[in-house]
C-alpha cells in the first residue's frame, strides 16, 4: 500500500524527533512522525535534564513540575571510599525518558502533527524525486524530506559511518524503589560513581524512583561472565557507596534495559553525496558520551534547530548539518576526552584529585560540555 506523498517524514518519536514535529506543526506545517513503539518505553539515559534542556523543553510547552520531574541541585563524585559534593551552577532536573517521550509526542499531535505509531521504517532510499520510505511489504511513503531521529538505531539504506568513535562500551538502565533513609539521602543530588571500567550515575526521577545508569567496557562485562548480577556484585564491592544505597532498594525491571556497542564520539561529518532533503538528529548526528549529561539537551536543540533551518530553507539538510556539527563539535570532543579518562585508574584519580583541590572544576566542565547559549537563542528566536 502506497500512502501518497508526504512533505515531510520524522522516523523516530523521541527528543529529536518530537521537537521538531512540535516545531514544524505549530508553524502550519504538515508532518508525520512514524514512532516504531506502540507506546513510549523505558530506555537506556541518565535522564537528567540540563538547564538548556529545560529550556527547550518550556518552549515545547512541557511542564516539568506538572509531570513530577525531581529537583537536582548538587554533584556527588564518589570513587570507592571517597566522595566529593559540590553545587552544581544549575538546578537540574530528572524524569524518565517513558514520561517525557509521552509528554512531547502528545504536545507534537496536540500542534497538529500526524504520529503513526507501532510501526518500524525498514530501509531508507533516495533518488532525484524525493526519499521513499519502506515499512514492510507493499507499504511504503514518499516523502518530499525525512528528519531521521531514530536514536541509536541505524535505519538500512542511511546508516551513520561511526569510524572514529568509541564501540566497546555497554550501557545499562535500571529503576529502583530504594529504601526511605536512602531516598531522603540522594533526594537532590545526582551521584556520579567512578569504578574500573566505567561509570554509574544515580538519581531520583518522577514519583520517587531512583535512576541508575552505568556505563562498563566490554572487556569488564566478559571478566564477569557477561552477567548482570554478577557485575553490579563487583561494582558494589568496588565502592561500597552503591552497595548501600541499593543494599535494599527494590528494582522496578525484571532485567536491566541494556545496549551494546555505544558510538560515543560520533559526529556525522556533511558528506556532499548524502541528498538534500535527509536531515540527521539526535544521535543520528551525534552521540555524547553521558558522563557530561548533557546527551538530551542536544538531541532538542538538533530537533530545533532543524525545523527552524526546514522552515527557512527547505531541503538544505546541507545547511542543517554544518551548523549543528558547530553547535555540538566541541561538546562531544571534551565530553569524549573525559569519557576516555574515566574509564582508567589514573583518570579517575587525576579527576578526583582535580575537584578536592578546585571545587569548581566539576562546574566549569559542566559549563563548557553544554550547547551554548548564543546557538539555542539563534535557534528559539527564530522558531
């Protein structure tokens, strides 16, 4: 089945997505967003939201205190028995990537955009008229534009060319219902853990449910026998911190959300070949490695900012990738030199050592990992 032609497709219904669907709609334009979930689902973030996130997310119409987001407004570096507290220069929030992905698709269809959802894009395909989408046999879409926001997934036929980028990391997601004493202990902070191999981050989201996110080398996830229960076993012993605070929480999954072989440090370079017409966001543009959490903001400011370039200059996906690659570039490359560090004992001490002896260092990451102010107010002015 043929369904006509579309002015313009969003594959994908997630930050990126959503965003521009909201974006191109409230400006009048016609937009249909193919979501391959039937409904929003849990996925492997931190889910913490920047201060630039929670501004693109008010410009969305996306009330935070109305869906239950947490408050974070301090740092916790914790590496065995160590920790270090600091304020962070922002008040952070957390909610669940399941609520948020919700909220936003329901504010994109409430502006006037078409979501079809529980159906997948199988293959990508382009040519001098325009770009057809195929979803399955005998069901395709012609589409004059495709925004791909299909998160980590690569869609056949439009692949990311990942060369250069970390592929050797594992991320794990998981919720917890931790214990009252606990609870009121991580209540406004988010607590980033440094262990061999990798990193956790835990937090509270909406309704009192703890986030832990952790990040572990392939090569540390095999040592362990590739079992889950056995890794956090020797992550908790590596720093009895995590081990209290989950001694007797009480997962809210039967089993961790997992993915494997993270692109961390990928940035999509504009490549003359690649049709006008494709735009790539969110994490088909670039991938930031999550230490940062800056990882959402991002993706909204790539949704943005395409349907601010779509509405002022049509196809010119050319125009789109130049400016974003300049808008995140330095983000994902400092982001990707401490990804590096704290993956290695001498990182991590170098990292620990840094923060007792200048506090603010933490801050003034934090600052410089962050889409800069000048590129959101170009992108919210002139949408």
């Amino acid at each position: 089945m043929s369904r006509g032609r579309e002015e313009v497709v969003i594959v994908g219904g997630g930050l990126a997505g959503a965003s521009a669907a909201s974006t191109l709609a409230d400006a009048g334009r016609p937009v249909l967003v193919i979501e391959r979930d039937a409904e929003a689902r849990h996925k492997v973030c931190g889910e913490f939201l920047s201060i630039e996130a929670q501004t693109y997310l008010s410009h969305l119409g996306i009330d935070l205190d109305a869906v239950g987001a947490s408050r974070i407004s301090r740092l916790r570096l914790v590496r065995k028995l160590k920790l270090i507290e600091v304020e962070l220069p922002f008040v952070a929030r957390g909610l669940s990537r399941r609520v948020l992905d919700e909220a936003l698709l329901r504010e994109a269809e409430a502006r006037g955009a078409r979501i079809l959802r529980g159906r997948a894009v199988r293959s990508i395909s382009t040519d001098h008229s325009g770009v057809a989408i195929d979803m399955g046999p005998g069901d395709s879409i012609a589409a004059g534009s495709v925004l791909l926001a299909s998160g980590k997934h690569d869609v056949r036929g439009v692949k990311r060319t990942s060369s250069g980028a970390m592929n050797d990391l594992i991320g794990f997601k998981l919720h917890y219902r931790m214990a009252r004493n606990e609870r009121q202990d991580l209540d406004g902070a988010v607590e980033v853990i440094l262990f061999r191999g990798g990193y956790a981050g835990l937090q509270m989201v909406e309704q009192d449910i703890a986030n832990l996110c952790l990040v572990v080398s392939r090569q540390r996830f095999e040592q362990v026998g590739k079992n889950w229960d056995d890794l956090l076993s020797s992550i908790t012993d590596e720093c009895p911190h995590l081990g209290e605070r989950l001694q007797c929480a009480r997962a809210l999954f039967e089993r961790p959300l997992s993915i494997f072989q993270i692109p961390y440090g990928f940035l999509h370079g504009p490549d003359r070949d690649e049709p006008q017409g494709l735009f790539r966001l969110g994490d088909q543009v670039g991938v930031i490695p999550s230490f940062t959490g800056e990882g959402m903001s991002i993706a909204l400011h790539s949704g943005c900012l395409a349907a601010s370039i779509y509405l002022d200059h049509g196809q010119a996906a050319s125009i789109f990738h130049h400016r974003v690659r300049s808008d995140i570039g330095r983000s994902i490359r400092l982001a990707s030199t401490l990804n590096s560090a704290v993956r290695h004992a001498a990182g991590q001490q170098a990292i620990f050592r840094l923060s007792r002896l200048w506090p603010g260092a933490m801050r003034h990451v934090a600052a410089l990992t962050r889409v800069q102010e000048a590129s959101m107010h170009n992108v919210l002015f002139a949408s």
